[in-house]
C-alpha cells in the first residue's frame, strides 16, 4: 500500500494490494443451500421421530388392553377352577352319575 500527501495533510492511497483469504470463502448462496439442507433434514427426522412415538404409544395402549383383557379371563378361569374342584361337586358327581356309596366301616381296610 503507498500512501501519497496530496496538501493539507490529505493522504491519498494509490494501491491496494488484496491479500487470498487463507480459509477460502464459501460463496452465500452456498452456505444458504447447507443451511436449508440441514434444516429440511432435521425436520424431516423430528416428523419421522414423532410418528415412531405415537405409533410406540398405540402399540403400548393395545399391550395394555391385551394384558386386561387376559387377567380378566384368568379370574374367570380361577373361579371356574375352584367350583369345578368344590368337594360338594365332587360328592354330588360320584353318587348321581357314578353310583358311588359311602364307605361302610366294616368294608375299611386298616
């Protein structure tokens, strides 16, 4: 760069000498571009993201309703269990279908 005195004390630059950018510049429209990029794939990720958690949620909410479901039956099938193995039951089945009898003592093995 050199400096020329015009009068006054005015100075006056004559040339200027560009110096190359030691990082070469990414041209605006360029960065524009990556910035739109990563911004359309993040958003596309978050919408991907979010339908995989409402779909987890409705996959957790039928799981639970499944496991209702089945306790339920359970209790029913306990229920039926215990009454089919009622000692009344199995009194009233051997004499009335079976032809069962009491014991007598004198038919007792000892």
């Amino acid at each position: 760069m050199r400096r020329i005195t015009v009068g006054n004390g005015v100075c006056m630059i004559t040339e200027i000498r560009k110096e190359s950018p030691a990082v070469p510049a990414i041209p605006r429209r360029r960065g524009f571009a990556i910035l739109f990029l990563f911004l359309l794939v993040t958003g596309l990720f978050n919408v991907w993201l979010s339908g995989r958690c409402i779909r987890t949620g409705y996959r957790v909410s039928a799981a639970l309703e499944e496991k209702r479901t089945l306790q339920k039956e359970q209790e029913v099938l306990r229920l039926e269990a215990l009454a089919l193995k009622s000692p009344a039951r199995i009194h009233a089945i051997a004499r009335n279908d079976l032809h069962m009898v009491s014991a007598e003592l004198d038919r007792v093995i000892r």
